[in-house]
C-alpha cells in the first residue's frame, strides 16, 4: 500500500459525464490540491462499506432504519455551502479505498497502489453529508441505485404517510 502523504481538509465532488466518473479535488491546509477520479465500480464496493459502518451506528437500536433516515437527513440539511475546489493540474485513478473507522471518524485512505496516495479523515456527519452528495451524484450519473439503502433517500421519497393530501 502507497502512504498517502497528502491530508486532504476539504474536497469537492463531481460527476464528470464525458468521463463516466466521479471526480474528487481534494485540498490541505496549505491549499494544494489533488484530483482523484473514482470508476463506478470502485464506488459499487466503497459505498456498501460506508453504509456498513453508519448502521453500525444504530445496531440494536429500535427503529434503527427510521434513527437512520433521520440521522442522515439531519446531516444533509447542514451542509454547508463552500467555493467548490478547481482540480489540479495533474489527476490520477484510484484504485484501492482503505477505511479506518474510529466512535467519531472515517479515515478514507486512497491510492492507485502505485505511486500516488491521499487521505481523508471525516467525522460521521460529514460522512453522511458525503453520502447524500454521492446518492445524488449517482442519480445524475444514472448508475445503480440499489446500493443505497432505503434510509438514504430524501423523506419525501420514502415516507409513504405523505400521500395524505391537507386541504
């Protein structure tokens, strides 16, 4: 495994259309910048793995999906709007993701296994915000969707008590 020299603080995510991928620039505290681009596949077994680790969260726990869906709609609404990172000059392919969860955060280790390194330490709100964008991104792309669990979607997706019309 490549060390990944570069500590992203923030990062901007992207579908890019005439690629098919999903571009990631990546930024430390001194504002370099890295650019990562991610196949569909890659994310077809990161994401399952991301997911595992937030429903650990609630294992156990009594309406675990409902505490999901809010939790994470909770996270999406907090989102904070920022100028979005420009890519750098150079990019490359990641082809290995390396997850270390802690109580608090996701440290996301990527790497092409060859050169190139970078890594991506995310509280678990950021990480649920990270995943509403990349559910997004996804529906955009028109990838598949049946990765994404039932508690990722908006409410007014999945909550079918909606249909009730007040008058």
């Amino acid at each position: 495994m490549i060390e990944a020299s570069f500590k992203a603080e923030r990062l901007t995510t992207e579908y890019v259309q005439e690629e098919d991928r999903i571009r990631l620039n990546l930024e430390d505290a001194q504002q370099n910048r890295s650019t990562l681009w991610f196949t569909q596949r890659l994310f077809n077994r990161v994401i399952p793995a991301l997911v595992k680790l937030l429903e650990d969260e609630t294992t156990g726990s009594p309406q675990a999906s409902d505490l999901q869906a809010f939790t994470q709609q909770k996270a999406a609404r907090e989102i904070e709007q920022e100028a979005p990172i420009t890519p750098a000059p150079e990019s490359w392919l990641v082809r290995r993701v390396d997850l270390t969860p802690s109580k608090e955060r996701i440290l996301l280790v990527f790497s092409d296994e060859v050169a190139h390194g970078a890594q991506l330490e995310m509280p678990r709100t950021a990480m649920r915000q990270w995943m509403s964008i990349l559910r997004e991104l996804y529906l955009r792309a028109e990838w598949k969707r049946d990765i994404w669990p039932e508690w990722l979607s908006p409410l007014s997706q999945t909550d079918k008590s909606n249909e009730t019309k007040l008058h």
